[in-house]
C-alpha cells in the first residue's frame, strides 16, 4: 500500500449523491449510465460498473458516495462525470457505500 500525504488527500471531495436514474450503458455489458443529484452541486451522469450486483430498481433512490472532483473520463464512448464508491469483499461482493441520515450535497470526510 502506498501513502500519500494529507495535502493529497485534502484534495479529494466526496459528496453524498441520490440516485436519480439508471441505464444500461449502449456499449458494455457490465455498465450501467447513472445520474445523481448532488443537491446544491446539481446532477452529473457517472458510468459506474454497479451490473453484476445491483438491478436498476434496487439503485433508483438509494443514497451513495461520489468522488465529485474526479476528472471525467470518456468509458466506452460516454463521459463520466465522477465516480461512486462502493466496497469489495474478496468474493468479488459489491455494497454501495451509502449514507443513512443525510441528504444530497452532504460533504463526507
């Protein structure tokens, strides 16, 4: 593991985001397009690769993290805005990093 100082970490801004939308993405199989509302920030549309663990009705209106000052990066043809965080367990198990008692916009440190 490598260390990076806290003025690297300092950096990074992560936001509480509500799950507005889910497509599947048109060009790969284990890709959903999503938008998020990130209250005062507004909306962004994210590629997150959430297929294998999630159906679209189990995302539409769960609470998540974004990483909201990420570059965008073009995924398979489709700008993403930013980048939810989820946990993976050894068994390639995917949970949402989500929120209970905050809304949209919340900073998270």
């Amino acid at each position: 593991m490598t260390e990076i100082p806290y003025s690297e970490w300092e950096k990074i801004e992560l936001r509480v985001g509500k799950i507005l939308s889910v497509e599947d993405h048109p060009n790969a199989d284990k890709l959903y397009l999503v938008e998020v509302d990130l209250g005062k920030l507004g909306k962004k549309k994210l590629v997150a690769g959430l297929k294998k663990a999630y159906k679209p009705k189990q995302l539409i209106g769960k609470l998540c993290t974004v990483f909201t000052n990420l570059q965008p990066a073009e995924i398979r043809g489709i700008k993403s805005e930013g980048m939810i965080l989820a946990a993976v367990d050894e068994n390639e198990k995917v949970e949402i990093i989500a929120p209970k008692k905050v809304g949209p916009g919340s900073k998270v440190r």
